[in-house]
C-alpha cells in the first residue's frame, strides 16, 4: 500500500525485465485486485514508481537497487492472499 495526501493505492509490484508470462498475477494477487474497492495500480519499473508518485502520491518508497525513496506503507505479507 502506498499512502499520501490522503490517497491510498494499493500496489502490485512485478518485475518488468521479466516476460509477461512471468508478469501475469497469481490467483491471489487477481482475487485481491477485484474486491479492492479502492485504486489498484501495477507497477514493474522506476518510472512507474516516479508516475505513481507524481499522480498521487508518495513521500518515500524504498525501491530496490535505487537510491530513490518512496514510502510504502506494506503489510507483513500475511493478508490471506497468496
């Protein structure tokens, strides 16, 4: 979850050096994605992360191999999906 000026989004992080088919959501990552009922946005680059942020938010997210800092606001992985 990525929180700021009031927004929350939550945010499903992929990889996107990989190809698509290793992109694709898991059953539980799809089943979250359709009963969130608020913003759901993917993400698989920087410069996602750097959009995301100038739309709407996002002091500091920590984003591996970068020095740029963005703040996530993430659970424990423990939501009940896979």
């Amino acid at each position: 979850m990525v929180s700021k000026g009031g927004v929350t989004v939550a945010i499903e992080i992929k990889d996107g050096s990989k190809p698509p088919s290793q992109r694709k959501l898991s059953s539980g990552e799809s089943k979250f994605k359709s009963e969130w009922l608020g913003r759901w946005e993917l993400v698989e680059s920087i410069d996602d992360v750097i959009k995301l942020n100038n739309g709407c938010g996002a002091d500091k997210i920590i984003w591996p191999d970068s020095e740029e800092r963005i703040d996530i606001i993430g659970s424990n992985g423990n939501d009940g999906y896979e």
